[in-house]
C-alpha cells in the first residue's frame, strides 16, 4: 500500500517534544517515551511523544484511582485530549480526598503528531501491538481505562481485549469497528481512497487534515487549528496520515480486515462498563455505527450530543462528562462494598402490582360487535369509520402477524409515522403485542424536529402515511419502509417501500399459527418524543409495565373503562381507548394545528359515541369557545351528556377552562399535569382552581402589599391540584443563581424545581446518559424520580402551583423570580390578552421586563408609555397599570402583537426568545418583532 | 468628624453637605459662592486656588470632593485645570493637613466607551475610552485620587449616575428647557434602558461611603436607583412633573450621533452662547442602555436608596407646581 502514497511519505524522523505555546496544552505533561518494539527481532526502539499528568499528581501527592489511556484517531494527535488532562489534573486539586483522582496518558501514535516516523507503514494489526509494547514500556498498571476516537477508538479497543486484566471500563467516541455487511463505507472516505486522490489527499497537501478540523461545530478557532497542524507541516511530516486512510479495511481481502474482525468480534466479551458519547453531525461515523457499537456493548452508557459532530472532542465540553462517568460507574466500584450495609433504608421500595396487558381489551374482546373506534373524518374519506372491537382484535393480529412475517422482531425499533386515526392505532397495539419498541414522534414537532427525533433513534422499521415516507426518503431517515397506503409501484419503488399494511395484514391472516409469547413487562415498550419545546426533542423510553400503570392511572383518575365514549380532541390521546376499553372518536381536526379544533366537530364526535369523557387540548380551547356560538340544539344535548372533561399538556387559565366547561353543563372539568416523562402526576378540577384562586385573593388580601411578611412575596403560579393516586411530588429549592440545588423535599411554600415519582414514569431518556443522570439527581438512589424542569412549591394543603419553567427563572438583586405568578397579574389587567415575564441583564442582578399581548392587537412590537398605549387602554398608561398590577418591579412593558410559542401546545411561551429579544432592545438594538 | 464638602453650591454638593450635617458632623463648603447649607460653615474659594484649598482642608478630618466643571462642551483647558488640577490640589491639601479619609465623587462616564452597559459593576476608570473633555477629566482625576489611597489617607470613589431632582439645572432644567421648546427629540425608539440617582439617594450614598471608607477604601463605586426604564419613559416622567410636552418626534440613533459629532466640531470653531444641541456623547447617552449591578454597592457602602424612581417624579412635580 505503500506504493500508493508519495516517497515522501517515509521519510523517517525522530520523535520531538511539541513547540511550546499551543492554544489550550501544558508543555508541562508532554515527555518523549522509549519503547521497545518486541516483535521485531533485531531489538529496535521507537520513541513516542505523549501527554501524561503522571508526574503532576506524583508531585501533588495524589495517588490515582486509575489511569485513562486515550488514544487518538486520523489525522489529529494527542492534542485532542489536551482539555481531558487539563481537567483531570485540576479536580485533584479538590479537598475531598476521597475524589477518584485519574492519571491521564494521551499518546501519539507512531508516525502521528510528534512520535517518530519511523519510514514504515502500519497496519491495525502492527498499531495494537505497539500499544501494547508502550502500556509495557510504562509498566502501565491497572486499572486502566480506555478512550479513543475515530480509528484510535478502533486500536483503544483492540488494546482493550487484549488486556481483560487491567481493563476497568473502555470510553469511545465517534468511531467504528465493523462495516455492516452490504453497505458501502462513507463516501468521503471512498473518495480519499481513490488511486490519484489519496497521495494528494493526505500527504503531498494537508487537504484531508484541514477538512477533518473543518468538520467542528462551532468552527474550530485559529488557534487551535495551528495545534492541530504543528506536527503536520510538510508532506514529509504526514506520511502516517495517507498510511492510515490506507489501512481503512475497504473489504475482506484487506490486510487488516481480520484484525478489525478480531476486535468487533471480541469487543463482545467485554464485561467492563462502557460509554459511547456520539456526535450526530458526522459524515463519517454516521449513527448506524453508534447502533453496531450499541449491539456489541449492550452495556454501555450512551450520550448522543445533539448538533455536535465528528471532533465531538472539540464540540462538546467532554471532560466533566468522562469524569463524571468515570467516578459513577468505575470509581465507586472499589468502595461500593463498603457502603453497601448503609444504603437508603427510610425510602420504601415502589412494588410493583401485576397489571393487565395493554392489548388485554382487544383480546377480551375480540369477538364483540361494539365500537372501539371512530374517526370523524378520516384521510380520504368524506365519511366517518366506525372500527369494531371485533375488526380492530382482528386488525391488530393480522398485523402482528405480518409483522413478524416480514422478519420484524422483538425489541427492533418501529417508527410509526401515521396520524393518529384506526392504523396508527392498529399498527401500535400489534407492535406492543409482538414486544417491538414503538417509536412515536408527533408531527407536531416540525419536519427537523422529527428528523432528529428519527433519526436519533435509529428505527430498523418506518411505518409511514404518504407524507411520512417521503419526508422519510428526502431527509434519508434509516430503516425497512412500509406504506399504510397503496402506492404505485414507480412511487413504492422511489419511496424505498418494501410494504404496505395491507401487504402485511393479508401475510397475517394467512398465518395460521399463534402469536408468539407476550413480551416481558420490563421490556421496552415505547419510545415517545417530547415536544421539543425546551431544547431538542427526547426520546422517552417506557417499559409494558409503566404503560400499563400509565393506563391504570387515568383509569382510576377519570373512571374510563369498559363502554367509557371518549373524544379525543388531542389526537395522541386517541390511542389510549382501546387500553382503556373505552369507544374512542376522534373528531374532524388538522392534528398539526390544534388550534383549529371547532365546537361543532367536538359535538358531533360526542354525539357519534354518547360521549361521557372529552379530552381537549389546551391550545384548542380558545377556538372551541370562539365558535361555541354556531352549535346546534342537537350538539349542545350531546355535550350535555359528557361527565368528564379534560384539558391537559400545558397551563390552561380558569376563564378559558370554565368557558369550555360551561359548553358541557354536566361535566366535571379537570385539568391534570404532566410531562411527556410522566402523563399524569397531579389532577385539579375546575371547582380546585376556583377554590384556590379564591385562597389565593384572600391571602393576598390579608397582607399590605407594602409590608414587609412573608406572604407579600407569596410567587402565585398556577394550580395544578393534589398528586394523582400513586405519584408523589417533592420540591428542588431554588438557589440565588436559580438552580434547583436543595434536596427534593415536602416542605411547604419552597420554590423550586419540582420533583416527581410514580409507577407510571419514564423509565429513561434514550441515548441520553447525561440527560438521565441529571433527571434523577439528588434523588433518593433505588427509586425512580424525574425532575420536571418545570419551577413551582407546594401549598399547606399539599397542592402543587406551577411557577414557571427552570431556565425561565430570573435571578433578581432581590432574589429569585418567577414568571407565572406575575404573569397572571398582569392577564388580570384589561384590554391585555396574554403576558410573558422576563429577565435581563447578567444572572443575579437581572431586571424584570413584562411583554404584554393586547386586544386589539398591536400591529408592531414597540415599548408601552402613556403616548403609546393601546387604542383599548386609551388615556391610561399601560406601562404603569402593568406595574401597578404585581408586586415586583417591573424594568419595562414591551407590547408585541403576538407572544411566540411552541408549535405542539400553542401555549407554552417562548420566554427564552423573548428574553434574548428584549434584552437586544432594551440596550438599544432595533425594534423588531421576537 | 469635621468634613469638608467642596463644590457645595451644586445642587449634589448642597445635598451632600445637609446629608453629611444631618449625620451629626461638623461642615464647612468650600465653593466660589455662599452655599447656603443650613448649620455648615463657608469657605470661599475656587479649586484652582491651591493656597485657598490648603487653608479649607486645614483642621480637617474628611473630604468629600464634588466641585468640578461639569458640561457637555467648552475649552478642553479649563476641563483639566478644574476638575484634574482642582482634584490634585485637594489630595495635596488633604495630605498636608493630615486629612484620614476623602470621597471622590466620580461618574460612571469615567469607565464608559460608547457600547450599553447593561447590570456591570464599576470598570476601572480609563481616560483613553471616555466620551469628551469631562469625562476624560474626571477619570484621570479618579485616577489620582484612587492613586493616593493610603493608610493615612483612606480615599473611595463614588460615581452616582445621572443625578437629578428638585432644583437641577443640569439633567432636568435641560430636559425640560429642550422640550419646551420643541429641541427635545425620542433617539431610537427610546426602549434603551436607563437607571439615574434622585438627588436624595445620591446624597445618601455619598454620606454613607464617608462612613465607610475605612472598609471600602481604594475602590470605585457606581451609586444609582437601582430602577433602570426605558429612556424615553424618563424623559416623559420628567416631562410630566414639569408640565411640558414630552418629545413627540424621533430621530434615528445613528443619525443623532452623526449629527453631535458634526455639531461639537462646528461648536468648537464658533462656540455658541449655550451648549450644543446635540453632541456625540448625548447620542450615545440617550440611545444605548445604562444600567448597574448594584449589589456589590449596597452591600458595601451598607446603603440603600430611599426615594424610589415614582416617589422622585411626584416630588418633582411638587417643586415644580411651587
């Protein structure tokens, strides 16, 4: 292969210590090292360069824990590893002598950064066994963690198997170890491999370095693209970078095809914890490598940073997280005996209760003629489709069926990408009944949304309407693609389409055989995507078990069973019927925009099931109310009839759920809270909200607004009742930076972060190590809890108020603030329809700015004086009647003609955005809308 | 302690001196004109003056230095010899006459580029960055001053931030007089916010770091209300009290900094009998925020303003209807 590279790339050259001066790297930790090469048999000695804080903590006095050896990949150097040495070194500095301490030793490998060329190139093979001959050099001693990115991940791990001994755990980033059968390696490495492009490439210029470092997100700095470079200057100095491109096994036949075999095939052995931190945005090392790897160590811990990329080492603030890690699962191990006896014994372990199965009702029955389902207006069709429990039962088997006869099996992933309606809901309960995980994802989270949301979970099955398949096919979303409509073949064909449901269900009923074993409880059910509205969506993973308390839950809360006529005017929510046993409709609605749901389409869908329970999203309550006026004398009787009306997935106002409610004179209205993580965790009714309003006026009543008691400061927010049966909610006090730091606690009128537990929670984030581990801190160990990222306290009476999201929090000179409470004060002003609660400036000495929404809307953004006031607030000054409504003060009132929000609810406000707006304008930037 | 208050016959000077009384000390001004502090003691004389502040200082404890020339234009000279020489001579008669303790009253322009401030704590004062003669004096000055800090002398900088109040002929009486008659224009959109210092509150500050200067020597500290509001609603409120019309046309920030550049360099060749229209420094004052962490000054200074922002406008309007 060498024959493919320039001469010069050969050139042999001593190993030297890097130029002093690069961005980021203390000359301090770099050494030049004499080792041995024990395969060559004329006793030669290679000299290598790496970093290493061995001698720092020597000097230090601190013994490590462990040694982490990082090894990194082409075409960088042991410079990628800088920050991680940095880091390590500077947490012994901590007091706490029990901190797990780790020395770091980063090498370059031969012919790389500044270790010797030694004029010969090497093979994957050659690379572990020189590996080998430095950890022997050293005399590295256990235990030994180790870390590599790119092809160094693939020689970090050859390492590792060849050293079970010492081995306490292997971290890796972005990288590969197998080319799955059949697919072709990545087109940029294709392209370099080319024989007139791989010399000119790599060597003769540094086109294959700089387009490596260009591959950063952010940009790499100049800076630390010159450390990158120092060892490569000249074609002579880059020989190893062509030779490592070369030694890409692109087939069997390849020299080191069998040493990368050896390496995937063992990696299975490892028995030690593992963590794989990806960066999705990789030409190179694409997600379905992170899959391979996942299936080899189905062990490990995996954090996928969404937006990071291939240098995920230079993306992401890594350190912290290897560290964390490392003391987590490696660390504590050593000590784990000693603090076994003295474990959490004041908690109560959750016990689990047997539950039904969530398809138990359409095997119940599965021979009954009653409705199960009815879609007002389904796609394509002008009329109304009634399913029967019998045709559903059946629909579900023939499916399930089908399923397994075109090879999906238990655990694959199944992305269904169908409205909701009669074959989502087929489609869903033959997944679950066959043990295959369902990926939902609902359009509500926008075509980027979903394509992250996709492909982060790696479906190995698309289950797809039209619109799905297609923005499947644009945006390359992977897995099997099956059509719940018949397509053309030309179309089937350039869609990818192996199926359609229809193909499937008849492969169903022709099987004759049972279905296969249930799947267990503990196994992974359901993947479903929150709405994105605080950062990218993610992944929530709940096991049969947890959707079946799940279910058992509103069962209890709302009394939904069997015969039970449900609307679900939140299409999603539709699903739940047949688990419930309840006759589901759902009424005629454009399930991407919620707030287009009218009063008469939830009439007749209440008419066309004597509906006793309505389930209305928030965002759809105002146009409900807004077009109340056009119901008929039939559909007002048929409202009539409901028993039990629901509005949940974001904060609802008591004006707008008691106007809702009094279209339904017999219902009871609730509203319960909960998060994608946990659907149903507190429930209030409309009479609850009354009554603590009414406790809420009288206690602020009590108090001078000028005085000085505790209960002037009393941050209102929203009630959201008492938890439900089997939840418990605890409160994270705030600090004075807004962090949710207290211990999660009972104690009354303490703002913080709420806190939560049930049988009917999540069981974790997928893919999000980081994520999970920052859910559950602080928590009691052994027990499920999930902090909500939502702010609020408890009341004497132990009902929970809703203050506000965490990041929402502003931290005021005098202390914490949050928006929701304010807010409400501010709505209670006429002529202003909605209000949003900001802070600006730096963190602790922010100010307060309110941004209002007023009726009639204002056509631009401006700033609210007694000139400027709104047509509707006339002679008065609406920035002081906004100030004079609250209690804090308030910086500025900024008028908007709409407050943005997310796109799911249509209100959750946007008040990240907003702040950042108004911070622009209230320093004098341009007046534009947020 | 016996204190001496220089530059007493300003509004800020007066109200120092009645704060500094009121706290149970002995006063004595020192101004070219009577200062009319009840219960103080006057001493006659300019800054300029060395001989004349050398005998002010004499037999004093504590300085609290405010006289400076304080204006948008005029002869770079006469800024440097009031407020950098005037500054020098009070620290050499403090040192001579064995004074322990002296507050320099600065201003946060001492430490300001032209870019918002927005909640940041007391920057280093830089004449290099400062906008104009003023305040390019009045940093080198706080400079000096901070530079003599000792342990026989202890010195502290206090930089209120836009001062105003009943009887103020420098941000009100400018203020209104423009908006009389109709030179008073809303730069932007006028949302910049911006925090100011009512009279009292500065007054008290002042007061209160003379107390505490033992404790907070060598630093400088930004003294406000700690109420930043949008630009333009101060220019109303103040507007209101004095019964004018508030601004009622606009001009584009960047416009207006255009044409203050344009007019200070007209005004230096023909200076005209009162003070610019406009200049490059009121631009940037009126269009991008000021405001300051104030934590840091409360906590140290042990203070805390008492007249808030509404309370201050309806007193204005009081002496105004008088």
């Amino acid at each position: 292969m060498t024959s493919r590279l320039p001469r010069t790339a050969s050139t042999p050259a001593a190993a030297t210590l890097p130029l002093a001066g690069l961005a980021g790297l203390d000359p301090a930790f770099s050494r030049l090292v004499e080792v041995p090469e024990r395969s060559s048999a004329t006793g030669v000695t290679r000299t290598w360069h790496v970093l290493d804080n061995g001698a720092e903590l020597e000097r230090r006095g601190v013994r490590p824990t462990g040694t982490i050896l990082c090894v990194h990949g082409n075409p960088t150097w042991s410079y990628l590893w800088r920050r991680l040495l940095t880091a390590a070194t500077d947490a012994t500095a901590d007091a706490r002598t029990e901190a797990a301490a780790w020395r770091v030793i980063a090498v370059d490998q031969l012919e790389m950064g500044f270790s010797e060329r030694t004029g010969t190139p090497r093979s994957l093979a050659t690379r572990v066994r020189d590996l080998t001959d430095f950890t022997d050099a050293i005399d590295l001693s256990g235990p030994v963690i180790t870390l590599g990115h790119d092809w160094g991940g693939v020689v970090s791990l050859g390492w590792a198997v060849d050293h079970a001994p010492l081995l306490a755990g292997v971290m890796l980033l972005n990288t590969a170890v197998h080319q799955p059968e059949g697919s072709p390696i990545p087109a940029a490495l294709r392209l370099a491999l080319r024989g007139g492009v791989l010399g000119p490439a790599t060597v003769s210029t540094p086109a294959f370095l700089e387009t490596t470092l260009a591959l950063a997100h952010p940009s790499l700095s100049t800076e630390v693209r010159n450390g990158f470079r120092a060892p490569y200057r000249g074609a002579a100095r880059r020989g190893g970078i062509g030779a490592f491109v070369a030694d890409i096994p692109v087939d069997s036949a390849h020299e080191s095809a069998p040493e990368l075999d050896r390496i995937a095939e063992s990696a299975r052995t490892l028995a030690v914890p593992a963590l794989l931190l990806w960066g999705p945005r990789d030409p190179i090392f694409s997600d379905r490598y992170l899959d391979d790897l996942v299936d080899r160590l189905p062990q490990a811990d995996v954090h996928r940073f969404e937006g990071a990329g291939h240098l995920i080492a230079e993306d992401v603030d890594y350190p912290p997280v290897v560290l964390g890690w490392l003391g987590e699962r490696v660390g504590e191990r050593a000590s784990l005996a000693e603090t076994a006896g003295t474990t959490e014994t004041a908690e109560t372990v959750e016990t689990e209760v047997p539950r039904l199965p969530l398809w138990h009702y359409l095997e119940e029955l599965q021979d009954n003629s009653g409705t199960a389902l009815i879609e007002m207006a389904p796609p394509g069709g002008r009329r109304p489709r009634v399913v029967s429990w019998r045709l559903l039962s059946r629909r579900v088997r023939e499916i399930a069926a089908g399923l397994i006869g075109i090879g999906v099996k238990r655990g694959d992933r199944v992305s269904l990408l169908v409205p909701p309606g009669a074959d989502l809901t087929a489609v869903l309960y033959a997944c679950l009944r066959i043990g295959a995980v369902v990926v939902v994802a609902d359009a509500g989270l926008g075509l980027r949304g979903l394509t992250r949301a996709v492909r982060g979970a790696r479906p190995d099955h698309v289950i797809g309407a039209l619109p799905g398949l297609l923005a499947a096919r644009a945006l390359g979303w992977p897995g099997q693609k099956i059509s719940t409509v018949r397509l053309s073949p030309p179309l089937a064909s350039a869609l990818g389409v192996s199926f359609t449901l229809g193909d499937i269900a008849g492969l169903g009923r022709s099987f004759d055989e049972a279905l296969p074993a249930r799947p267990d409880v503990d196994e992974i059910a359901a993947i479903l995507f929150t709405s994105g509205s605080t950062g990218p969506a993610k992944g929530v993973a709940y096991t049969h078990a947890q959707l079946s308390a799940l279910r058992d839950a509103l069962a209890v809360q709302y009394g939904i069973g069997v015969g039970t006529g449900l609307v679900a005017g939140f299409a999603p929510f539709a699903l739940l019927g047949p688990a419930l046993g309840a006759t589901s409709v759902t009424p005629d609605m454009d399930v991407t925009s919620p707030r287009t749901l009218t009063a008469a389409s939830v009439a007749q869908a209440a008419l066309a099931v004597n509906a006793t329970v309505v389930f209305l999203s928030p965002a759809a309550l105002t146009n409900v109310v807004a077009t109340s006026v056009s119901l008929t004398t039939a559909d007002r009787r048929a409202l009539a009839g409901v028993q039990t009306f629901l509005s949940a997935g974001a904060p609802v106002s008591e004006r707008l759920l008691g106007e809702a409610a009094a279209l339904m004179p017999g219902a009871t209205a609730h509203t319960p809270y909960g998060m994608t993580e946990g659907l149903l965790m507190t429930d209030i009714t409309l009479d609850g909200i009354r009554a603590a309003l009414g406790a809420d006026k009288s206690s602020h009543a009590r108090t001078d607004p000028d005085s000085t008691d505790p209960d002037s400061t009393d941050p209102g927010g929203v009630c959201v009742g008492v938890p439900a049966a089997t939840t418990r909610v605890r409160i994270s006090a705030l600090d004075e930076n807004g962090e949710a730091t207290g211990r999660p606690d009972e104690v009354p009128h303490v703002t913080g972060e709420i806190v939560v537990s049930a049988p009917h929670l999540k069981d974790h984030y997928d893919r999000l190590w980081l994520t999970n581990r920052e859910s559950a801190r602080g928590t009691a160990p052994g027990q499920r809890w999930h902090r909500t990222g939502d702010v609020g306290h408890l009341d004497d009476v132990g009902r929970l108020w809703v203050e506000g999201r965490l990041p929402h929090v502003i931290t005021s000179p005098d202390g914490v603030v949050t928006p929701v409470g304010l807010e409400q004060q501010i709505e209670a002003v006429g002529g202003i329809e909605r209000a949003a609660i900001v802070g600006v400036g730096p963190v602790g000495t922010q100010q307060v700015v309110a941004i209002v929404e007023t009726t009639p809307r204002e056509r631009r953004a401006r700033f609210a004086t007694a000139r400027f006031a709104t047509a509707s607030l006339a002679s008065a000054d609406l920035a002081s009647v906004v100030r004079g409504a609250v209690r804090h003060p308030i910086a500025a009132v900024l008028v908007v003609p709409r407050l943005p929000t997310d796109i799911r609810h249509n209100s959750k406000i946007d008040r990240t955005r907003l702040a950042g707006w108004a911070g622009g304008i209230l320093s004098g930037g341009r007046m534009i809308r947020p | 302690m016996r204190v001496l208050v220089t530059g007493a016959s300003g509004l800020l000077g007066r109200s120092v001196a009645e704060a500094v009384v009121a706290a149970g000390h002995e006063v004595r001004t020192f101004q070219r004109r009577p200062s009319g502090v009840p219960g103080a003691t006057d001493s006659l004389g300019s800054v300029t003056d060395r001989a004349a502040v050398a005998r002010a200082a004499l037999g004093m404890d504590a300085i609290v230095h405010l006289a400076a020339k304080v204006s948008l234009a005029g002869d770079p000279a006469e800024f440097d010899l009031v407020n950098v020489g005037g500054t020098r001579a009070v620290i050499d008669a403090a040192t001579d006459a064995g004074v322990r303790r002296l507050v320099y009253v600065s201003s946060p322009s001492v430490a300001h580029a032209g870019a918002s401030i927005v909640g940041e704590g007391a920057a280093v004062a830089d004449p290099g960055l400062a906008r104009g003669d003023y305040a390019r004096t009045k940093a080198e000055a706080e400079l000096l001053a901070l530079d003599a800090d000792s342990p026989r002398l202890r010195v502290v900088a206090v930089r209120p931030h836009l001062v105003w109040g009943p009887g103020d002929t420098q941000l009100v009486a400018r203020i209104v007089d423009r908006a009389r008659s109709g030179r008073l224009p809303l730069l932007g959109h006028g949302a910049a916010l911006i925090d100011t210092t009512y009279i009292d509150n500065a007054a008290s500050a002042i007061a209160a770091a003379l107390e505490r200067v033992d404790h907070v020597h060598g630093r400088s500290y930004v003294v406000t209300n700690g109420e930043p509001r949008p630009v333009a609603e101060l220019l109303a409120g103040i507007c209101a009290a004095a019964g004018v019309r508030a601004p009622a046309w606009r001009v584009s920030a960047g416009l207006a900094r255009v044409a203050g550049s344009a007019i200070e360099a007209v005004w230096r060749i023909r200076p005209g009998a009162d003070e610019p229209p406009m200049t490059q420094f009121l631009a940037e004052q009126l269009s991008t925020a000021h405001w300051f962490d104030q934590r840091q000054t409360r906590a140290d200074l042990n203070w805390a303003p008492a007249v808030s922002l509404d309370e201050g406008f309806r007193r204005l309007a009081a002496s105004f209807a008088r």
